[in-house]
C-alpha cells in the first residue's frame, strides 16, 4: 500500500494516480476478502467436528443407555420368571388380581 510519501501532492492528482490507487485498494480487499474466507473455512470446519464429535458422544451415550435398559429388563424377567417358579399359586393369584382391577377400570 502506497505511503503517504508516495502520493502526489494535492492538486497534481492525475487520472493515471487515482487509477493506480484505486488498482491498489481493489487488491488490498481481494487479499482481506481471501483472509476473511479462509478464516471462514477455517472457523466452519472447527464447527463441522465438534458437531461430529458430539453426535457420537450422543449416540455411544445413547447405545450404552439401550444396553442397560436391556439387561435391566432381562434381569426383571429372570426374577419374575424364578418368583413364579417358586410360589406358582401366589403368582396366579396376584395375575388374576391385577386382571380384575385392569377390567374394573376399563369398564368406565
């Protein structure tokens, strides 16, 4: 960029300096045009891989909880299943209740 020991003195301005400065302020914002779009790129792709990495944490967070609830649910249905084995009457009774409240409460 000119200094302002290299522009002419007011009042000797010619077409051909003016042309000149303004040849070198078309280059000057290309250049921050450049800077401004690689820091862009630069700041976008920063953002691209956080969300990536989020999202996976989100889905191994997600898989683990599933996993759990899954052995949760398996270990309920052993208990269930060995508290019916041992006390058959009781259980069928407890069922039989639980169905006649179920149908008390659908009848209204």
């Amino acid at each position: 960029m000119p200094s302002a020991n290299d522009l002419p003195l007011s009042g000797q301005t010619t077409s051909k300096d003016v042309e000149a400065q303004i040849s070198q302020l078309r280059e000057d914002i290309a250049a921050l045009a450049r800077t401004v779009a690689a820091l862009g790129n630069d700041k976008a792709s920063e953002v691209r891989g956080k969300a990536r990495r989020a999202a996976t944490d989100a889905a191994d967070a997600s898989k683990q909880m599933v996993e759990a609830a899954q052995k949760q649910a398996l270990s309920w249905e052993r208990d269930m299943e060995q508290q019916i084995r041992s006390k058959p009457l009781q259980s069928v009774a407890v069922a039989a209740g639980v169905g006649f409240i179920f149908a008390l409460m659908t009848r209204r």
